[in-house]
C-alpha cells in the first residue's frame, strides 16, 4: 500500500496547538475526540491527494470523517448527525497527528473511496440543536447511511397497495388498527367527520379534544425525544363543521377546547409546542365567533373572557376579531357589564392578593379600551381614581391625568403613589417619579428635577444614578457644589445640608425610599467607577490599592468588589501601567487555577492570553516562558492545564 510523503514543513495540520482545536471544536468536543481517538474508534485511516485526512470513525456504526483546510481554517464532514466540527473530526485530527509523531506511514486513499462518495451525499439530516457532548459512551442515532433504502421500501409499498382490492385494503387496515391503537382512533375520526350529521360531527370533535389533550406534552433536550399533542384533526373537524354553516357549535366546542388545552398546557414542557398548537386550532373558533348567531355585544364579551383567562397567549389570534368595526352602542353594553363584574372582583388577603389585584387590573383596562369606543371619555378618569388606591395602579391614573392635561393633579397623585410606598413596589414608585421629571422638564424646571435625581443618587448611589445628577445640575448650573457634595458623600457618607450654601437644590417633598442593602460605606467601588468614566486612570488605580489595603491577595475574591473590579482596573491601566495590569491578571489566574477544574483552567486561559500580549509587545518574551514554566512546575500533575500551557507556548501539538 502506497504511503503518504505529506510530512514537511508545510503541513497545516503539523502546526496545530491543542488551542487551535479547542477554538474550532469546543472544550467539551475536544475531549471528546481525544477520548475516541485513544480508544482506538478511528478506522481505516488515510489520506488523500489534497491532504484531507479521512477514516471511518466508530460510534453507533462507522461514520465517515474527513478533515482538510480551506483559507488555512480547519474544515470538517462527517456523516455522523453533527457534521462538522465534530468529535469524530478531532479523533481523526488527533490520529493524523500521533501516527506523524511516531513517524508511522499514512495509507492514500484513492479519489473514488466509498468514505468520500458518503460524505459527498450529505450528512445524516438531524436537528440543528443535536448535543455533540451527549453524556452516553456512544451515539444513540443510527441513520440509514443514504436515503436510498427508504425511497426503496416506500415505492414496494406503494405497488403491493395498488395490487390489491377494495376488500384487501380494509382486511389489512382492520389488521393494523387491531395492533395499534393510534391508527384505530385516527380510522374512528376520520369515519367521524365524514359523517352528515351534525351531532355525530360534534361528539368525534369532543372525543378528539379529550385524546389529544389527555397526555402533556414533553422533550428530553439531550436525547432529543418527546411528544408534542398534534390538534390538525380537531382544527380539520372543527373547520369542516364552520363550512357546514355551524358556527355556533364551534364557537361551543372552542370553549371545550379552551379549557381542555389550558390545562394540558400548564402540565407541559415542551417549548411552546402545546401552546401553537391549542392556538391553531383556536383560530378556527375566532372565525366562527364574528359569524356565529349571538349579539354583537355577547360576542364582544365571550372574546374578552377568553383573553382575561388566558394565560398562555393561546388567544392571541383574536386580534383579527377586534379588526371588524362595533357599534357605539354594543361598546356602551359591554362597558356596562364590565363594570357590573368590575363590582364582584375582590382584594383577596394573603397569597391571593397579587392574583386578585392583577384580575381587577386586566378587567379595568379592558373597561378602558369599552369605555373609548363608546365615547365615555369623562368615565375614565374617576374609574382610574377608584382603582388606582385599590390595586396601586397609579401609573395608569397618572397617564390619563397627563393625556388629559391636568398635569397638577397628576402631580398630586404621583406624591400619592410614592408615599404609598409599603403597598406598592418600588418599580412603581420609579415609575412614577419618571412622570414626576418629564412634567418638570417639560417646563424646564432644572433645578426641581436635579433635587429629584439628587434623592435618587443618595438612596442608591451608583455610576448611573451619578451621571444623572451631574447632567441636571449642569443645566440647572449649579453643577460644581452638587459634584463636590455628591463625591463628599461617597467619601464620608456625609449628606449635605439642606438650605446651606454647599447644596443649592430644594427640597423634593417626595417621601425616602429604604436603601438597597448594597449601598454602604465605603463607596470606593463607585468611586473607582466614577474616576474610569472620567478618564481618570490614576485615581482610580490609588483607590483600588487603597480599597485592598489590609487584605492578602489570596483573600479579595471574598470581598464586595467580585472579580469583576478586579478585571476591569486591571483593563483600564493596561497601557498605562502595564506591570500592574501584568500582576493583576496573574492573580485572577491562579484564583481560576486553584478551582482545578477544565472549566477553571479555561477561565485562566483568558487572563494568561492578556499577560502573553502585554509581554509579547513589550518584548518580553523571555520573562513570559519562564512564567509558564514555573505555571508548568507547580501544576504538573493538572494535565488539562498544562494542554492549555503549551498552547499559550506556542507549542504544537506534535511536539507534545
């Protein structure tokens, strides 16, 4: 067998750092691959022509591999359900590069191989989410390896069925339906809805409703299995019975249909599938709905109740519904009988309170939008008044009362709604302060608004929050007192004194919120923020040395700052004071390192690749190998950190 010459210099592949692979195929391929390939799953190997590797590679059955390059990338094919990049692709890069190492020849493999003629077909067809790191010991899938024999066997089925009579084929569907069950219901439907009466049609509908809605539906992401409930037929039924001229039937059934997929969709876990379906087969119920025999105003009505119950956007179909135009009149009943149901909503006490409080809200908007059509424009707003002090609903009372014009009554309840502050949430309460500033923007009220922001910095003091302050101050031109007392407070904790001549901004009258629990001296984090915003490298690296004072190294991961501060100074000095950025990122490797885990050492990985770049363009790379070889000495026994070393190395896998 002739053997390949394929091992200059110029060889790609003999370039390869375990890096290389792990960016093209991921951490968990990777090791994947490697175990194949050690376990000796990569058969057949050789080479072609171009200097494509290719092999059958074991798994359920043999797949065929083949890996080349293209504009000097890696690139892969593989006949396996993934199809590229796969662990398969890495078990065969991984051989290529072991057989080069122990100087052991590699067969050519000729233009026509079977391998090549596979993967020129296509990969097996499979989901785009299929998990390449399936936690089995092999693949679960076993594909057919071209879609030849399922065109075979389809067309010597399709001639045996034609061979025979009328009287054979329902012998043989009779056979069938006796052995399984699915085909026996699907027979007993579809025998169901050919039939002419009205009441027969109606009752294989509602069977049909109770066997697909019987069971929830489910997936199992990693074995890619489940069952999604299929509602075409109840749709195809239910459409037929509309075209027999029964709408108010379906719009019956499709009350059936609610509460039936309702339920099931609530004991399921399928992505939504449940869901689309129910709603597809609801579409059909929203068309008989704008036909059926009932009052416009019952109609109006039977549609909303649909949507205040539904819970899983399964009525989202009804959009077209409210595209027909209703009377004034028909608006003005349904208001009415919104309002008279509005009466028996109660706050429940407890648990139930949240629930019963979002009821009363769903309901009012929907009075809201009746109350508008019918041209009841002056009901709304004490409507609003009534349920904004019942629910906390202030936002939406605050809205009219602004859409209305009355912008000092709005004012008045936004106090209202802030000083309510242990019934509602402080969302809210943002929300409403939010209404409380545009209304003094509006009429350039700079320094009332820069008070506002004030309050919001010293209940929750942040870079943000800061930032806002600053920008009002300076159109209220008083921003070199409010600066200097906002950092004064961040330093010290110190408020500044109302109605003194270090703080120049009025009083808000708007009630103190509790501070979040975070918020507490000392601030240097903020203030760390606060000088990088501004540029300020140098200050912000004296208040980090200064906040790690009094802390070994070992321990600062312990503290409020997090990794993040630690990163981010650490960025910020880089081309300033690249040593220290050089120190810091040391550190936030070795915390990674000591977790002694892959997923650690990838971590690391990140801040070791930052240290080689500044070293690498300060021409230090002789400091830089020393440092991975004393990263390599004291962690010797790490095998997958030290892959990871010598790609940081530089080293190529071959020379592993």
């Amino acid at each position: 067998m002739k053997t390949s010459e394929k091992k200059s210099k110029t060889d790609p592949f003999l370039t390869l750092t375990w890096f290389d692979l792990e960016s093209w195929a991921g951490r968990k391929v990777l090791s994947r691959g490697k175990s194949y390939q050690h376990s000796g799953y990569v058969k057949e190997f050789g080479i072609t022509g171009d200097g494509e590797l290719v092999a059958w590679v074991q798994g359920t059955k043999p797949y065929a591999t083949k890996v080349g390059f293209k504009k000097n990338k890696l690139t892969s094919s593989c006949t396996c359900p993934y199809g590229a990049s796969c662990k398969h692709a890495v078990a065969l890069v991984v051989e290529y590069l072991e057989r080069m190492k122990n100087k052991k020849d590699v067969p050519i493999i000729s233009a026509g191989d079977e391998r090549l003629r596979q993967i020129k077909r296509g990969h097996t067809e499979w989901p785009d989410d299929y998990n390449n790191d399936f936690d089995g010991g092999e693949e679960i899938f076993d594909d057919d390896e071209s879609g030849s024999k399922t065109t075979e066997s389809a067309g010597d089925v399709g001639t045996y069925l034609k061979s025979k009579s009328k009287d054979d084929l329902a012998a043989i569907l009779s056979e069938i339906a006796e052995r399984h069950p699915e085909v026996q219901s699907e027979l007993n439907f579809k025998a169901g809805i050919s039939s002419k009466s009205v009441n027969t049609l109606v009752k294989t509908i509602k069977k049909e409703i109770d066997r697909v809605s019987n069971e929830p539906g489910w997936y199992d992401y990693r074995r890619h299995t489940g069952y999604s409930p299929d509602y075409s037929s109840v749709k195809s039924g239910m459409e037929k019975l509309l075209e027999s001229g029964k709408p108010d039937e379906v719009v019956k059934l499709g009350g059936y249909l609610f509460a039936k997929g309702s339920e099931q969709i609530g004991q399921s876990n399928d992505e939504n599938q449940t869901v689309d379906e129910v709603a597809n087969a609801m579409s059909v119920v929203f068309d008989a709905l704008k036909v059926c025999s009932m009052p416009d105003v019952d109609k109006m009505e039977k549609a909303l109740d649909w949507k205040l119950e539904d819970g899983y956007c399964i009525c989202d179909g009804f959009d077209k519904f409210w595209k027909r135009k209703f009377g004034k009149k028909d608006w003005s009943l349904l208001a009415d009988r919104l309002f008279e149901r509005l009466k028996g909503l109660k706050i429940e006490p407890g648990s139930r309170e949240f629930h019963s409080t979002y009821q009363r809200d769903k309901m009012t908007d929907r009075i809201i939008e009746a109350l508008v059509h019918a041209g009841r424009n002056d009901e709304i707003i004490p409507l609003c008044l009534r349920e904004a002090e019942m629910t906390g609903s202030y936002n939406r009372l605050i809205e009219q009362l602004r859409g209305a014009g009355k912008l000092d009554e709005a004012e008045k309840w936004i106090r209202k709604g802030v000083e309510a502050t242990d019934k509602i949430k402080h969302g809210i309460v943002g929300d409403l302060i939010e209404h409380l500033l545009e209304i003094r923007t509006a009429i350039r009220d700079w320094p009332f608004v820069a008070a506002v922001r004030a309050d919001e910095f010293f209940d929750n003091p942040s870079l943000e929050t800061f930032k806002k302050l600053i920008k009002s101050a300076e159109k209220a031109k008083v921003l070199e007192p409010v600066q200097n007392a906002a950092m004064n407070y961040l330093r010290t904790g110190k408020l500044p004194r109302p109605g003194s001549e270090e703080w120049p901004l009025p009083k808000t009258g708007l009630v103190k919120l509790e501070k979040n629990g975070y918020s507490r001296l000392p601030f240097t984090a903020i203030l760390i923020d606060i000088a990088l915003f501004e540029k300020n490298i140098d200050e912000a690296l004296r208040l980090y040395d200064g906040g790690r004072q009094g802390n070994r190294q070992d321990d600062n991961f312990n503290s409020s700052w997090g990794e993040g501060m630690h990163s981010t100074i650490a960025s910020a000095i880089k081309a300033k004071y690249p040593d220290r950025a050089v120190e810091i990122w040391k550190h936030l490797a070795l915390y990674h390192i000591g977790f002694s885990n892959p997923k650690g050492y990838s971590l690391a990985a990140n801040y070791l690749r930052k240290i080689q770049k500044i070293l690498t363009t300060q021409n230090k790379d002789t400091e830089w190998k020393r440092y991975l070889a004393a990263l390599r000495a004291e962690h010797k026994r790490k095998i997958r950190l030290l892959e990871i070393l010598d790609s940081m190395s530089g080293k190529r896998i071959i020379e592993g």
